[in-house]
C-alpha cells in the first residue's frame, strides 16, 4: 500500500471518529451526569475527557532504591 493511500486511509478514519463522536457527546454527558445545555462545547468534550480518562500510576522510590507503582 502506498503511503498517499495510508494516509488517506487514516484521515478518512479520524474523520469519521471525531464525526461519532460530536453525535453522542450529549448523550454520554447526560449519561455521566455533566449538566449541559445547547450544542456540545469544547468545554463540554474535556469534562468528558478528563472524566474517561485514567490516571496513570506514578512512581514511588522503596528505601531499597527500588520503584513502587502506585496507583
């Protein structure tokens, strides 16, 4: 596959990920409870974000010198 075709290919996809994504914003704001009105902002897509989004676990050093994953 050429790289045109794969990048066409890709940008089709994002495309229509981001259109899904503008259709059901409302409905998974409603769904987690995020009060909203009109049409969805970008206000509203990094609420939702930052609600789906998980946090990493973070690093911590043992008094051996050794890192502990705490999450």
């Amino acid at each position: 596959m050429s790289k045109h075709r794969v990048r066409s290919a890709a940008d089709a996809y994002a495309t229509l990920v981001e259109a899904r994504v503008r259709l059901h914003v409302a409905g998974l704001a409603d769904h987690l409870g995020i009060d909203h009105s009109g049409r969805p902002t970008t206000d509203l897509g990094a609420t939702v974000t930052r609600l789906l989004t998980s946090s990493r676990p973070t690093a911590t050093p043992h008094r051996d010198g050794a890192a502990a994953l705490i999450g």
